[in-house]
C-alpha cells in the first residue's frame, strides 16, 4: 500500500493511495463536534485494510514533518557590489 497523495482541506481530508495496482480514493468529513468520519465507500473497507492505510498515513505525515523540521543551510543572499570604480 501506497498513499499517493494526502490533501487537507478546512473541512476534508482527501487520501488517495494504491494497493493491489489499483487507485482508490478515501474521503474524511469533519462534522460539527470536530470528530472525522469516513465517507460510505471507505466506512465498508475491512479493518486490515483501514489499519494499513492508517500506518501509510502516520508514515507519510512523520518523514513531512521530520524534513520540515531540519534546519536549512542559510545561503548569504545580501552581497554588496559596489558598481563604481574605486578613484
């Protein structure tokens, strides 16, 4: 299993991911307690099934994370040139 790709958007979670060679696409409503629930096709996966997408989920938001937390090599950007001939 492999997510292709993780879109979050204010009031939905968009997962489409890859298993078996074939593409599927999981949708996660939020309602108004704040609580996220699974539309109907992705309510009626089997347990084994959600558990695997949970783990390719966590993994792929963990290496997200990870990478943006490293800090960057800052390249000096501000170099002064002076343009006129020294006299």
């Amino acid at each position: 299993m492999k997510v292709l790709s993780f879109t979050i958007r204010k009031r939905s979670i968009e997962i489409v991911w890859l298993a078996d060679g074939q593409k599927h696409v999981t949708m996660l409503y939020r309602h108004s307690d704040y609580s996220w629930h699974p539309d109907a096709d992705s309510a009626k996966l089997l347990p084994k099934t959600r558990e695997e997408l949970q783990g390719a989920v966590i993994a792929l938001l963990s290496r997200t994370v990870s990478r943006a937390e490293k800090p960057r090599k800052r390249r000096n950007v501000w170099r002064f040139e002076d343009a006129s001939p020294i006299s």
